[in-house]
C-alpha cells in the first residue's frame, strides 16, 4: 500500500465523506482499515454516537494540511 493512496482516500474522504457501505469504501476496503487505525478517519459522530459516514478526523486534517494537499 503506497503512502501517495492512502493520502488521495484521506483526500477524498474530507472532500466527499463517503458511506461505509459504499462502492468506494467497498474498493478502497484496505486503504480504509489502515486510515482508521492510525485515527485518520472515522464514522464517529459525538461521544458513543457513529454514523454511517467516513468523514476525515482533526488529526487527519492536520495530516492533509501538512502535505499541503488541503
């Protein structure tokens, strides 16, 4: 898995958060695992509350803005 990958579903994921059940999700199954266990995304809402969207984390962002993809 390239790091220049997992950047573009960070990319995509805070530019058009994506269902978990989507195509895109379905596709990008690894990327996805990998993003979420270093706490880049998540479907978390609020506290004990998920949602059924990826959506980009702080620390996620702050990773895109420090490659300057954002």
């Amino acid at each position: 898995m390239k790091k220049e990958t997992l950047f573009d579903v960070l990319r995509t994921t805070y530019l058009t958060p994506y269902t978990i059940s989507s195509d895109f999700a379905r596709y990008k199954a690894k990327e996805i695992a990998a993003l979420a266990s270093m706490g880049l995304i998540t479907t978390r809402e609020s506290f004990c509350e998920y949602g059924r969207f990826w959506r980009a984390t702080e620390k996620g962002i702050s990773h895109l803005r420090d490659e300057g993809s954002i």
